[in-house]
C-alpha cells in the first residue's frame, strides 16, 4: 500500500479568490488518497473551500478553527 502525502498550503494574508485557487493548484498536483491542509484568514473561504471540495467529489475531513486561521482538511 503506497503512503499517502500531506500537503501544507499556507494561504495566509491572500484573499478571495487566492486561497480557492491554491487549494485547487495542490489538489491537481495531488494522487487519490493523499491529504491537504489549506490555512486560510479569509472569511469566504469558510464557504468556497467546502463548496468547491463538493462539487469535485473530494472529501472534507475537517474544517477547525485555529487562532487568527482556519484549517481545513481535504483528501483527494
């Protein structure tokens, strides 16, 4: 069974539509199964990533409020 990868994608301090289009970036570059956390201080984030994760058919693990960010947990 091959590990699956973590991907950091740190968009802290860019806004709408700059944290949509990191995670996206990350996602395309990743294989089925692996992980990626996005950090995110823009407040439209809490519905685009969660949206846009939908509607690729990707999975949600976990959406956690950090201090001054939030996390959420994708996998591909």
């Amino acid at each position: 069974m091959a590990e699956r990868q973590k991907t950091v994608v740190d968009c802290r301090g860019t806004f709408c539509p700059g944290p949509l289009l990191q995670t996206i970036q990350a996602v395309k570059k990743a294989k089925n199964g692996d992980l990626i956390a996005v950090y995110s201080d823009d407040s439209g984030s809490k519905r685009d990533i969660p949206l846009w994760v939908q509607k690729n058919g990707h999975k949600l693990l976990s959406v956690n409020e950090r201090e001054g960010f939030i996390e959420f947990l994708i996998e591909v």
